[in-house]
C-alpha cells in the first residue's frame, strides 16, 4: 500500500516464552529497503536491531490478513496473542494491551494510529484469525468509513476506520472468573451489542448417539467436560 509492503509473519504457538518476535516490519516494494520496524516491546527502535540484539521475543505477532486504506493511509492489523497463548503470568502491560486486538498503523512512518481490544487479558487463544472487512458503513446522513471486525467468540464488531471507535455499542459484561490466574482475569469482557453469533449453551438433552447406550455415554462425557 502507498509503495510499502507491510509484513506480519507466523510462528508455531505454545512452543516457548522465548518465540521470535511479532514485530511489524514496512518494505519498500521496490527496492526491498527496511522502511520502518513496530516493536510494542521497544517502540522506540524503529529500524533493525543493533548487532548481536534481536527484536523484543515472544511478543504478539500479526500472522493471518491485513486490509489497507490507501486513502486514509492505514493498515489494520488482526494481531495475535504472545507467547505462551493460555498463560499470561509474565507478559508485560505491552503485551496485555495489543493482544488480540486490531491494530491500524501509519503505513508511511509505521507509528500506531489506535486500536481496539476484543478479549482482555487473552489466556484462552481467541487471537483475531480472519481479515477485517473494509465498508462504506450505513450512517444518517450518508455512510461512515468503517472497519468490520469478527472475533473467534462469534461477536461481530463495527468500528470507524479512521479512529477505531465503536459504531454500534460495546458492552463490557461481566464473565466468570477462577482458573489458573484468578488474580490476573479481567472480570468483564467486550461483546458487540450489533450482532453475535454466540450460540445457545449446549445442553445434555443435545447429545447424540446411535443408540441409547452411546447418547448416555455422550452425556456422561459432557457432565465430565
């Protein structure tokens, strides 16, 4: 976009702490020059790291689709969680704030721009896994330039491109608690208030076998679960 290829990449998750970094990178499409670099652990290094030092390692990459404003001059982002996905004990207040959230970042200085966070304090893997929609959004008076984000909880939300706010309401409910970190969850979560497609809970009434023996090892299977 705008002469500048913007690279993401993907690591295989829950091998280590110490993964490769999720390090944001813009080319020159011409040339193959480094135009820029977005380290969230180390915002202020804005090129390739010094010899012998790396960029920050384990931080949350961008591993599936962008999409591009090539007026506006931004890339959204569908940034991933750090490693190690189910633990979050050791992340720094970087890596808590731009896990599994979409980023648009400045494609001509690679600067953030904003972002929005579907999931807080992510220890269950829902990263953003598919390519935000880019729409000329219904609005009074004419249509917003928007941004459709889907999540892997089913929530569908609908933001304004040009600064990340919520076109539709974003509740924050309340969610269970306990696990391994009670400490750290965070007690509520967004959800989109435009449309979800959460499904009613499953039920033991809804176990299925070929016959009865197999529906009641089913249901003992999901009391168990």
């Amino acid at each position: 976009m705008r002469g500048v290829a913007v690279m993401g990449h993907q690591v295989s998750d829950g091998q280590a702490r110490n993964a490769p970094s999720g390090v944001i990178r813009g080319y020159d499409a011409v040339t193959g020059e480094l135009l820029w670099a977005w380290d969230l652990g180390n915002p202020g290094l804005t090129g390739l790291p010094p010899v012998g030092a790396t960029y920050t390692r384990g931080t949350p990459n961008m591993w599936t689709i962008a999409a591009g404003d090539e007026e506006l001059g931004l890339v959204y982002l569908p940034i991933g969680n750090p490693a190690v996905d189910c633990w979050g004990g050791d992340r720094s207040e970087e890596e808590n704030e731009y896990s599994t959230a979409l980023m648009a970042i400045d494609v001509t200085t690679g600067r953030p721009a904003w972002h929005f966070q579907t999931v807080h304090y992510d220890v269950w893997d829902y990263d953003l896994g598919s390519q935000p929609a880019l729409v000329d959004f219904p609005a009074e008076g004419g249509t917003v330039p928007a941004v459709i984000l889907s999540s892997k909880q089913g929530d569908i939300f609908v933001l304004d491109r040009r600064s990340g706010e919520p076109l539709h309401e974003v509740a924050e409910e309340p969610v269970p608690q306990g696990g391994v970190e009670p400490g750290r969850l965070s007690p509520t979560q967004p959800l989109s208030r435009w449309h979800s497609l959460l499904m009613p809970d499953l039920t033991e009434r809804q176990m299925w076998g070929m016959s009865p023996i197999d529906q009641m090892w089913c249901r003992i299977q999901f009391r168990r679960a």
